[in-house]
C-alpha cells in the first residue's frame, strides 16, 4: 500500500490552523488575557432574521411526512438555482442558465474540488500572496512539483508576484498557464481588479486556451460601480472561466455551509464540456447541499434578506475603514479595505510578518494573519479581517496602536 505522497510535501499546518495552534497556545498561558480577533474571515454578526426564518419553516416541513425530503438534485434546487440566475446574473445582464450553477456546501470545497477536471501536467498560474487553498489544493493533486523551503515556492506552479508596485494586481504572464486562479475583491490583499485588468486576463486565457478559476466570494464587498462583480461581465469569459462564489461573506454563511459554482455551457476543452465533466463529478461524489441550507440561502434574495444582508455588510465596511484609519494612526500604511473586507498593511520597518503577528498576538491579544503565510510576496505585511466584532474594534486599535507605541 502506497499513500498519497504529495501530502508528504506539503509543509507544516494549513495556515489557519498554524494561527489557531499559536493562539491557544497564547490563551492558555494567559487564560485572564481578552483575545481579539481580526484574524480569520470569519463573521461574527448573527444570520438575518428573514434567513433563520425561512431555515426554522425549511425544518418544520422536514418533520412532516407531506413535506419531508430525502435525497436533493446534486446539483441543488432548482427554487435556489433559479433564484441566483434571476438575482446575480440575469439582473446584471448576464446570460448565465440554472443548468450552469451548481450549488455547494461552500467555495473553499468547490476551490479544491474543481482540480479533479484538471490533469497533473497542467500548468497551474497563482498570485503571490494567495488564499493557501489554491496551492495546496494542487500540490495534494501532485500538480504542484516540489516545495523549496529557501523560497517557500513550489517548483511547478507559476506565481504571479502582487506587490505595491503592480497595485497588487498581477500582469499577464509572458509563459503559457494552463489554469489560473485569480481572486477578486483579493483575499488576501483587498486589491480589486479593474474591467481592463480582467478583460487582459479573459484574452490571455481565450490565446492560450487556459482556465481562469475566478473567485467572487467578496463581491458583495464592492461598492465602485466600475468594478465588476463577475467574470462573466467580461466578454468572451463564458468560453474560459469557471467562477465561485460564497454565501459565507455575502451573508453570514461561514458556519451555515452554502456556495456555488458556475460552469457554463460554452466551456469545453479537449472536446469535452467542462460543464458535464463537473456534473458528473458532482454527481458521483456529493449528495447535494442540505434542503434546510437552500432554503436559508434562498432567503438571502427576498427583499428582506436583501436589506438585512446589506445590512451586515455596512457594518463590516465600516469596520474596514475604522481599521484602515486605527492602523494608519498606529504609523502603518495600509492597503485594501475599499471594495473589500480584508486591509493589508505593511508591518513596521524592520519587522517580518510573523514577528509583528507575534507582536500584536503577545502585546496587544490582537490576532491579525501574517502576510508570508499567503506566500513569500506577503512577507513584510500583515492582514487584517473587518468581519470582527464591531463592538471590540475599538479597543483592538486603540491596544494596536498601544503596542506600536503610538
Ligand atoms: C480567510 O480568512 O482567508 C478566509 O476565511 C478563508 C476562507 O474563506 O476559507
């Protein structure tokens, strides 16, 4: 019997993980000591209230023989599919089809999952710093190459450097990438990609026959009319592009479960249809997301759940601005933040990203994320998540700024 080797590879923790482990560790020599967290994107805000009701009416008609349902479609309901299209697509004059959603229990499943319709000798394109999952994803598939721990780079993927130089948007790569995954609002820099910057991305993929994975899962987050909540906003992206989007940031689903992913039609590559491809993976390897969960996501799209939805958000943005400023008054130059919910500053001169994590963890019980954990073009930045308690901001800045001696 022979394991899968690549996992053998992978270094350390995933790194939320590693962040969880040095905090507990921090917790329990401290127990007295009041943790803040602005670390991990997890929400803190309570479901809406037209979201629990409509999940509390879902598990009423669970208990009732008339009503109960077994086995749901694989690739969700049609109530749910149909009410995406309507809502994120048709009214923003997109031509996506329910037959092209696939509902899930969330993007971070989906973002690992999707590689299955992928071979090992595919050239895989990420930015640096990303959303860990993407890299180790491909490097449990064995489409990664081997880890150099020097440069903390993988041997066959091609990264694509973000820096304050780029605006933290990556150009074209002169190489040919086979799959690209690309993230925008960013997680983790709050960068957002113009239509121009898209569109060069759509024609790359379109010349080199390449696949973009286009993550919105912080599209709810924009707020400048000019910047594309979709890929599918960019002509000819239908031909090239698989796009994944999250309830857990839109409307509170991190705990609930609840993504979905859009494969359309008119994408196809070697012949095949990338479309039935992930049908028939889906088909055969997931049973569906929860009816009671489809339901509660359906509910995010009445007029209730739009206002309270929209709600949450605002707090969260306000937050980001609040965090924006409390950092700048702490002598940090910050970035992100506008148009999405994660700041990125730079750590004080002299400082390494997780000596200022250790720092602000140790001096301040303030948990942010070191940026070299997203990728050595993270190193020298810290990020911060506005979906913290809006009402312990406050004195998360104000113990920041103490610890930086400001
Ligand atoms: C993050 O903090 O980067 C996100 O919460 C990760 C995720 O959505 O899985």
């Amino acid at each position: 019997m022979k394991v899968n080797e690549n996992y053998a590879k992978i270094p350390g923790s995933y790194l939320f993980s590693e962040i969880a482990r040095r905090v507990a560790a921090f917790s329990s020599a401290y127990p007295r000591r009041e943790i803040i967290s602005l670390g991990i994107g997890d929400v803190t805000l309570p479901l809406p209230p037209a979201v629990i009701e409509a999940m509390q009416k879902a598990v009423a008609e669970m208990g009732e023989a008339a009503t109960f349902r077994g086995y749901g479609p694989e690739q969700g309901y049609a109530f749910l599919r149909e009410t995406i299209v309507e809502h994120d697509f048709a009214a923003h004059g997109i031509g996506i089809t329910p037959d092209e959603v696939f509902i899930s229990d969330g993007a971070k499943s989906d973002c690992g999952n999707i590689g299955d319709l992928f071979s090992v000798d595919n050239r895989v394109a990420v930015c640096d710093p990303v959303y860990p999952v993407y890299v180790d994803t491909n490097a449990m598939a064995g489409r990664a190459g081997d880890y150099d721990k020097e440069t903390g780079r993988w041997s066959n993927l091609l990264y694509l450097p973000c820096m304050k130089e780029n605006g933290f948007v990556p150009k074209v790569p002169q190489e040919k990438a086979d799959v690209i995954y690309l993230c925008f609002p960013n997680n983790p820099t709050g960068a957002v990609a113009t239509r121009e910057q898209l569109t060069e991305w759509v024609d790359y993929a379109l010349y080199n026959n390449a696949i973009i994975l286009f993550d919105a899962a912080y599209e709810a987050f924009i707020t400048d009319p000019a910047i594309p909540h979709s890929i599918y906003e960019i002509p000819g992206a239908e031909h090239c592009a698989i796009e994944l989007r999250s309830f857990s940031k839109t409307a509170g689903f991190t705990g609930t479960r609840c993504g979905y992913t859009v494969v359309p039609n008119a994408l196809e590559r070697d012949g095949q249809s990338l479309r039935a491809m992930w049908n028939r993976r889906q088909s055969t390897k997931f049973n569906g997301t929860a009816y009671i969960v489809q339901r509660a996501a359906e509910a995010v799209y009445t007029p209730e759940g739009q206002a309270q939805t929209r709600a949450n958000i605002e707090i969260y943005r306000n937050n980001a601005e609040q965090i924006r400023r409390g950092l700048e008054g702490a002598g940090l130059t910050v970035h992100g933040g506008k148009n999405a919910p994660y700041i990125w500053a730079e750590t004080p001169a002299g400082m390494g990203s997780w000596e200022t994590f250790d720092l602000l963890l140790h001096e301040a019980g303030v948990v942010t994320t070191p940026g070299v954990g997203f990728g050595p073009c993270g190193e020298g930045y810290i990020r911060l998540s506005s979906f913290g308690d809006p009402k312990k901001l406050p004195t998360a800045l104000m113990r920041i700024r103490a610890a930086l001696g400001k």
